[in-house]
C-alpha cells in the first residue's frame, strides 16, 4: 500500500478547509488538541500523542466508531518527547493495516454477487 506524506499545520487553516481534508485524508497524527477531536468527531482514523495529560479523560471519541489510538499520558508519560517515532509509526501503522481489512470486508459481497 503506497501512502503521499502531507504535512499541515492545520491551526493556521479554516475551519471548513480542516473539515474537508479530514473527509479526504486516510489519518492523522496529532498532539492532544481541538483540530484532533475535531478531526474523530468526523470519522478520521486518529493516533493522539499525550504529555501531562491522561488519556482516559481527553482521548477524543468518534460518534462513528472509528479508531482513535492514544499514545503516551500519565502513567506511562509526562513529556510527549517520551513517546519514540516507532511508537507513533507502528500506531499509525496499525490504522493503515485496518482500513485494507475493512475494503478487503466491504468487497467481498460485492466480489461474490459478481460470481453469481
């Protein structure tokens, strides 16, 4: 699977410009902030990095049940420069390897009424 790197700082874009790229996007990574629980209030596939913060209180949630991947936070971090670029790309990773497994799922009754 072959993926275009982007990177953007979203604080400096409007707020409509944001929503439509977070319809386009496959993901995205993120500190803990407003455009990254803006982002899984619209259904975008998240990892969230934490520093002082805990996970279990401002982890943002997605109405639609897509997946949002924490990262750090107390008790396992207080610094987000604790949290390895591994870490963040094996999590991301793991958002890639379940969207094939979604289309994989979403094809095949469209591949078996083919075959009928």
């Amino acid at each position: 699977m072959s993926h275009q790197q982007c990177d953007l700082d979203v604080a400096s874009l409007p707020i409509r410009l944001f929503f439509a790229l977070c319809e386009a996007a496959h993901s995205m990574v993120s500190v803990d902030t407003g455009p990254a629980h803006a982002a899984a209030a619209s259904g975008l596939r998240l990892v969230v990095m934490f520093g002082a913060q805990r996970q279990s209180r401002w982890l943002p949630r997605s109405p639609s049940g897509t997946r949002v991947i924490g990262l750090g936070g107390p008790p396992l971090s207080s610094h987000i420069e604790q949290i390895s670029v591994e870490e963040v790309f094996e999590a991301w990773d793991s958002l890639a390897e379940q969207q094939a497994d979604e289309c994989e799922l979403e094809a095949q009754p469209r591949l078996a009424a083919l075959t009928r």
